[in-house]
C-alpha cells in the first residue's frame, strides 16, 4: 500500500496514495494504523483525498482507526471528495460516528480546535470550586 505520513507535534496526516483501498490494501492499512497508535500521536487525519473507491473492509479499516483514537484525541476523515466515496459515507452513515472534513488544512484546524477545547475542559476540572 502506498502512504504518506506527515507527523507533527499535535497531530498526523496519513495520506493514501492509492485509488482504491479495499480488501487487498486493508491488511497493511490496519498494520499501519496501529503501529502509528503506539506511538505519542494523539490525533490522527486520515486523508483520502486520492482514493477513489472503498469497499467495506476498508470500512473496517476506518473504524478501526476511530477506535484506537477514540479515547486519545481525534480520529478525522479528511478529502473523501470522490462520488463513491461520498457516496460510502452518506450510505454507512460514517459522518455521524467521526468528523469528515474537506481538506487536510481544514482537518489541521478542527484538531488545534479539538486539542484546545480538552485543555480548557482539563483546567476546569483541576480547579477546584469555590
């Protein structure tokens, strides 16, 4: 499977670099995933703004993703602009179990947005009342 990985302080970008992630590619995207979740990266955006077709073990693979995200920080789909991959989404409803953003820049600003609402919730819950 062909991939990019951009990793910064606060995030990564996974990009898939191939047109279809399906049953052939899943096994090595599931491997991927969770290396990547063994590591300190505490939100994770998954950019298919290449892909052009998904079928539903690159579902599985999706929320597996989310799963493993799930309790750390952010999971977000970012560029699934392709019809068929709109399409899967709308159909699978996966928009309504993790965010699916339009660009990665636009991904970028949801998690600084996300990491700096669970900072401000952290101090409101170390202060105590009065």
């Amino acid at each position: 499977m062909k991939y990019s990985v951009d990793r910064n302080e606060r995030y990564c970008v996974f990009t898939v670099l191939e047109k279809n992630l399906n049953s052939v590619s899943a096994p090595d995207f599931k491997s991927e995933l969770i290396l990547l979740s063994n590591n300190d990266i505490n939100n994770f955006i998954l950019d298919l703004q290449h892909v052009e077709y998904i079928d539903s073990s690159g579902l599985s693979c999706i929320l597996t993703g989310n799963r493993l995200w799930k309790r750390r920080g952010s999971f977000v789909l970012s560029g699934a602009n392709h019809p068929s991959v709109k399409k899967l989404i709308e159909i699978s409803r996966l928009n309504t179990i993790l965010p699916v953003v339009p660009t990665v820049e636009e991904s970028i600003d949801y998690v600084m947005m996300e990491e700096l609402q669970r900072e401000l919730q952290g101090t409101e819950e170390e202060t105590p009342e009065e």
